[in-house]
C-alpha cells in the first residue's frame, strides 16, 4: 500500500480510537466529531482528492 494511503489511514485509526474512548466516556459531541473525522480520512485522503 502507498506510504500516504498508510499514513491517513492510521490517522483514521486514531480518530476511530478516539471516537471510542469518548463514547465510553458518554461524550457525544467528541464522538460525533471523531466519527466523521475517522470517515472522511478513510474516503477522502486515499482517494487522492487532497494534495499533500
């Protein structure tokens, strides 16, 4: 897999984790937050639509 697909991946990752640790914690609004930052990291950056 290409370094920069890895690399926004695991960013994805982490807002997954995150995600998780805040609904655990019942905090909806940082849920909510990391959910759609975990998305649009796993759709997007892979995708090519963004230049780094």
């Amino acid at each position: 897999m290409n370094g920069t697909i890895e690399r926004w991946l695991a960013f994805a990752r982490e807002d997954l984790r995150m995600a998780e640790l805040a609904l655990a914690e019942g905090i909806f609004d940082q849920v909510c937050f990391h959910a759609q930052q975990c998305v649009e990291k796993a759709i997007t950056y892979p995708g090519g639509r963004r230049n780094d």
